[in-house]
C-alpha cells in the first residue's frame, strides 16, 4: 500500500516511514495540510497516518478537508501522544478510522496497517462486484444487449450529446413481424433462439461505436443513432433489413415472407419541430413503427408529423 504519513516532527515522519518500509509498504510523506493535500491529489494513498498536534491546520481540522475533497473512502489513522477519550472522540467524529498514541511501537503499527489493508481490500471487492451487478442490471439477460434500463442511459445521455453539438439524433424502434404465431408454433426456446439471432445480426450489422442496440421489451428492439440525419438512420433501418433477412430464419407462419423480418419506424431528432426530451423521439419512433405495419410490415418507416 502506499501510506501517507503527516507530521509536522521530521524525526517522527522517518520514524514511522522506517517500519511502514520494514513492514512492506512504501511511505510518502507530508509536514503539514499543503503537502498532504498535494500528495493526495497526486498520489493513490491508501492509508493516511496523521498527527493531530500540528500548527496551522491540525489534524481535525484537515481530516475534514480530506474527507470533504476526495469522498471515496481511505482509512485515516490518528496519531497521537494525547490519549484521551476527548480526543478520540472527537478523532472519529472529524473522519478518522483509527487512533495510535505516540511513541509508535512497530508491532502495533504493522498489525493496524494489515487490518486496514484487509478492510480495503474487502472494500476494493465490494466495489468491483456492485460495478458488475450495475453493469449486469442494464444487459438483458437472453440477448446480452441492452436492456430497457440500460436504453435509458445510452439515450439520456445522446440526448445531452446531441442538444450540446446541435447534431442529429435518430432512433430505430424494431418489431419482429409476426412473433406471436412464431413462438405459439414453434416454441418459447425456439422463440428465444430467434430473438437471440435477431439480436446478434443486429449487433453484427451495426459498425459504429458510437451506435447502440437494445432489447425495448418482448420482440421490440431499438437503435441508436448518434449525430445520424434521417437519411442516414433510412440508409441503416434497411441494411438492418436486409442483414436480417439474408439470415433466413424460417417462418412459415408469416403473412409477409417465408422467414423472419421486421418493422421498422424511424424518428429523428431535428427533422420536425424541435423536442422537449428524448420520451417524445419514442413516441415518434412507435407512431412510425404503427404506420409501417399499417403498411404491410417487412418495411420501414419515417415519423411524419402529419400522417
């Protein structure tokens, strides 16, 4: 670990940095609130050892300043020649984990150091596995794309993108023609295979970056399209089509084609008049996607405002 040791006592700053060195770790170190602050800001410490009794700014005093600048949590322990429960006190109420009295015995500091390391580690797993379960909350489990919670971030934060560059934004909402006789004659697992080709021909088909595809509920995809015009977004919609089709998944229960295809309606952010929030750009989307398959589905279509 790297422990910031902050003592205004030189020969106590070598003291303490010689057993955090004996012990494995390595030592930084700062004679007051400037040099800990900056060693902060440009080191990742681990552990701060902190004395109390300093001029200028002591050790209550700059444990909140710690705390205040950098919330993400690093165990701070006092250390102190004053052994008093008012100290202590008020120690943990200013931020810190901990409190050593000086003079510093080796034995005690080393095992305080690997008790905070276990408590950091613990804490470092903690935090890798609550990043992995925010990440799992936005995948769709059957497809592994996006799921509607997840669309709602990448769309939000487009939506941002978009009205700061004064770009184009489009989406595509997607329909599986024909789904429900599908499922009810093939099959639920037959019905999910399908949604996952359907899913991964659109993930192949989509060679942007910065393109994003989600599973909005049942059979209903969506893309979208950052700074794309409405041609663009056209141009797309129909390569998804076809994409999709040169797959030729067998459908036979379809009105419209002997394998599976979809409906496609197409929204765009600047092509009518200018959008309260990316909730009215679906609405646009799901009023095309209706007037494709008013059209006879396998098709797409682009939102017009008087239709």
């Amino acid at each position: 670990m790297n422990i910031l040791v902050v003592d205004d006592n030189k020969f106590i700053r070598e003291v303490v940095s010689a057993m955090i060195i004996d012990s494995g770790h390595v030592a930084v170190t700062a004679n007051g609130h400037e040099q800990a602050m900056a060693a902060l800001k440009k080191e990742s410490i681990d552990l701060v050892l902190m004395d109390i009794e300093m001029p200028e700014v002591d050790g209550f005093a700059l444990t909140k300043m710690m705390r205040k600048e950098y919330p993400q949590w690093f165990p701070i322990i006092f250390l102190s020649s004053n052994d008093s429960e008012d100290y202590l006190t008020k120690g943990i109420d200013a931020g810190a984990d901990d409190y050593l009295t000086k003079p510093i015995k080796q034995v005690i500091l080393s095992a305080k150091i690997r008790a905070m390391e276990r408590i950091a580690k613990m804490k470092g797993a903690l935090e890798r596995a609550n990043k992995q379960l925010e990440i799992l909350s936005s995948i769709d489990p059957l497809t592994h794309i996006l799921n509607r919670r997840g669309l709602e971030e990448v769309l939000a934060s487009a939506w941002q993108n978009n009205e700061r560059q004064q770009g184009e934004l489009s989406i595509l909402m997607i329909d599986i023609d024909f789904f429900k006789p599908y499922n009810d004659n093939y099959g639920h697992p037959q019905g999910d295979k399908c949604l996952v080709q359907v899913a991964d021909t659109f993930n192949e088909t989509l060679n942007r970056s910065t393109d994003s595809l989600a599973r909005y509920g049942g059979e209903e995809f969506m893309v979208v399209l950052p700074f794309t015009p409405v041609d663009g977004a056209r141009f797309k919609a129909k390569e998804l089509s076809l994409a999709l089709r040169s797959k030729k998944i067998k459908h036979q229960y379809s009105s419209v084609f002997p394998y599976v295809t979809v409906s496609i309606g197409i929204a765009t952010s600047t092509a009518t008049d200018h959008l309260a929030n990316a909730d009215e750009l679906i609405k646009q989307a799901d009023i095309a996607l209706y007037q494709a398959k008013e059209q006879g589905r396998n098709c797409c279509q682009v939102f017009q405002k008087d239709a």
